[in-house]
C-alpha cells in the first residue's frame, strides 16, 4: 500500500462525512507500518487539512477517525483493517438522593462513609493512605472545585474536548473519584486511599456514554503517563478485539486494571471490560454483606465490593448516594491503591492477593474458591508477604 495515496483518499473521506459519517477505528497490522503512516500524516495535515481530524491509539497501532459507513478505503490493496466504532456506558444505577450537606451529624467532622468503613480501609490508615499512588479514572470527568477533591486531583485530559479541562458534566466520574481519594480534612467525606492521587480521564459525554476509541485513547494516556492503577467503572455486552488489545497492551506494561461487572443481575455473565482475564472483576454488595441483586456475577468475578446506596462526592460540591458495581470498583481502586503505598506489585500478584485474601460471602463451604467480600486489612497482609 502506497501511504501518501492511502492519506490522501482518507483526507477526502474525512472531508465526505459530514451528514453521513461514524466513527470508525483503522487499525494496521503492523507497528512499522502504523509509525509510518502516522510520521507521513504529521507532514501532510499542513496540505490535507482533514487529516487534522486523526486521532492515533499508539497503544493498539491504529487511527480513530469519522469515515462513511460505505467508506471506498476498504477496497484498497493492501489496507489496514477498518472496523465501526462502538458505544459503551457507565456502570450507574438512578441516582436515589442529591444532598448539600453530609451524612455526619457531628458539625465539622468528616464522614467515612459506610462502605469504607466495611472494607475496613479506617483500621489500616495507620500502616497506609495510598501516598502518591495515581489512579487513572476513565470515566465523566471531575468536579474540579469539590472540597473534598481538590487535594486529590492531577493533571487529566478531556479526550472530547483536548482544549478543555476534564469537567465532569454527569457525576458519575466525580462520584467515582470521592470513594477512592476524598480528603474531608474537618468536614465532608474521605475515600479509601485519601492520599492517592486522582488523574481524571474524561472519556464519557454528559449522558454516560463514550465510544470505544475514546476508552482506548484513555488507557494510552494513562500508560503513556505511568499512572498505576486504572479504574474503568463501566462495561458492554458485546465482545471488542481493540479494547481487548488495548487491555492487554496496558497489563503487559504493569498497569492494574480494574473494572464493575455490570448491573443487569445475570447469574453467570459479566460486561466486558471486567470480563477479560487480565482486568480485576468486580461485583457489588449490599450493606448488610450479600451480594447486591443489581450485580452481575459468575466465575469471571474476582472480588465483591460495596455498591448499594454508596455516598460520595457529586457536582457542584454536593454529595449522592448512587448504587452499581461502578461504586464497587471504586473502593477496590482505593484498596489496590492502599497495597501498591506499601509495596510495587504486578497486576497478576494484585489480582491473585486480591482473591486470596478476600472474606467469604457464604457460609456453605465449597471445594472450589468462591469469590469473596474485599477486606484492606487482609489485602495490607497479604501485599506485604507477597
């Protein structure tokens, strides 16, 4: 395939989708030929001016762009494979209450909400906070003026809108973002690792929705910024090759990845990302320790967490208890930050201390190893023999 005649028919293409247009990923089968391409595009975007409109995924050697359905790139010898870019949602369940104030009733203290106090994140505060650990969350963005985020939050990027700054504009990520790093200093509430550090990945619209190249330009962004944990509270049901690649890509560089299971209450099912076996599957509880009936589940699990009437942080300044197992991926992101404080871990050994350290949610007892409830205690020990 001849690369300058390849951009050129792509910058007429781009220039084409106007009323007809989709997102699609153009993905090269080899990494020499992806850097070619994309060194030729850089020189060529000054002339063809369309090919501005490029993003590159480096972490899966391809091209994100709008194409027509019928796109004539297709049939060149040749040419890289190109595939129709797919949506997928944020993990959230109906939002129950919007409060100003906080669930504490003493005046100027902080709240520890109860699903970090039931992972017992408060007893081992005294052994770590999750000091400088960076946690990637690929989410709506954050509210950037919240009390309790404002010594929680780092540098971001808004992959909708690269001129702005990750502004959440749905709740979702800033809520996120409250249950792993909040630090109510006299009032407000704390988070599992309050002295984590949140990097905001906006790769979500103010609906909840993304496309799966906006997901796959986060996790690039995250690896090529060697953040440590990546947290992606969201899912669909459909199998993808480029998410998988770009997961896959990630783990092999040591990054944990840590995804919810979804909310549909399938038995034996969960949403993918958390269904590759490379990320940390999670799935919600309810207060009192069952599993939470919204809650996917199934031997692709590896961790249930508090995910019912979770209270967190919200838009502008004010608090919200929402349910899902996005609010159950958070506190593991918290946990996971809580180990890596106290020691470097691979994400296989993450993943493994994670299952193994984890309390039993039945009382029957079972030969097989059974999922169980996340506990920072016993992960703390279990970081620190490993």
């Amino acid at each position: 395939m001849d690369i300058a005649t390849f951009l050129q028919l792509l910058h007429e293409e781009i220039g084409l989708t106007k009323h007809s247009g989709k997102k699609h990923i153009i993905h090269f089968a080899k990494a020499k030929d992806y850097y070619a391409c994309k060194s030729e595009l850089k020189r060529m975007k000054s002339t063809f001016h369309h090919l501005a409109k490029v993003r590159y995924l480096d972490i899966i050697h391809a091209f994100s762009c709008m194409l027509r359905p019928d796109t004539k790139l297709r049939g060149l010898t040749g040419a890289p494979i190109i595939e129709a870019d797919t949506k997928i949602t944020v993990h959230q369940m109906a939002s129950s209450k919007i409060t100003t104030k906080r669930a504490s009733i003493l005046s100027g203290s902080h709240t520890i909400p109860w699903g970090i106090d039931q992972v017992g994140a408060p007893e081992v505060w005294n052994k770590s906070v999750g000091q400088n650990i960076r946690v990637g969350v690929i989410d709506t963005g954050i509210d950037y003026n919240h009390p309790d985020l404002r010594n929680s939050i780092s540098r971001g990027i808004n992959l909708l809108n690269r001129s702005m700054l990750p502004f959440d504009d749905n709740g979702h990520g800033t809520h996120i973002a409250g249950t792993i790093a909040a630090t109510g200093r006299h009032s407000g509430i704390v988070g599992v690792a309050p002295r984590a550090i949140i990097h905001p990945v906006k790769a979500f619209d103010n609906s909840g929705s993304a496309y799966v190249s906006d997901i796959i330009a986060g996790i690039d962004w995250c690896v090529h910024n060697d953040l440590d944990i990546i947290n992606m509270s969201f899912g669909m049901k459909s199998y993808n090759r480029s998410l998988e690649q770009a997961v896959m890509n990630a783990y092999y560089r040591g990054k944990i990845i840590i995804a919810s299971s979804g909310n549909d209450g399938k038995k034996k099912t969960v949403d993918y990302p958390a269904r590759f076996p490379q990320v940390v599957s999670v799935g919600a509880t309810t207060r009192l320790g069952k599993i939470a009936p919204f809650s996917n589940r199934g031997k692709q699990i590896d961790i249930y967490a508090p995910g019912e009437r979770v209270y967190s942080s919200w838009l502008h300044g004010k608090y919200n208890e929402l349910s899902g197992t996005s609010m159950a991926t958070a506190h593991v992101s918290g946990v996971v930050a809580l180990m890596l404080s106290i020691k470097p871990m691979s994400p296989l050994q993450i993943k493994s201390a994670l299952r193994r350290c984890a309390i039993g949610l039945s009382k029957r007892q079972s030969s097989r190893w059974q999922p169980g409830h996340l506990n920072a205690r016993r992960a703390i020990r279990a970081a620190r023999q490993s």
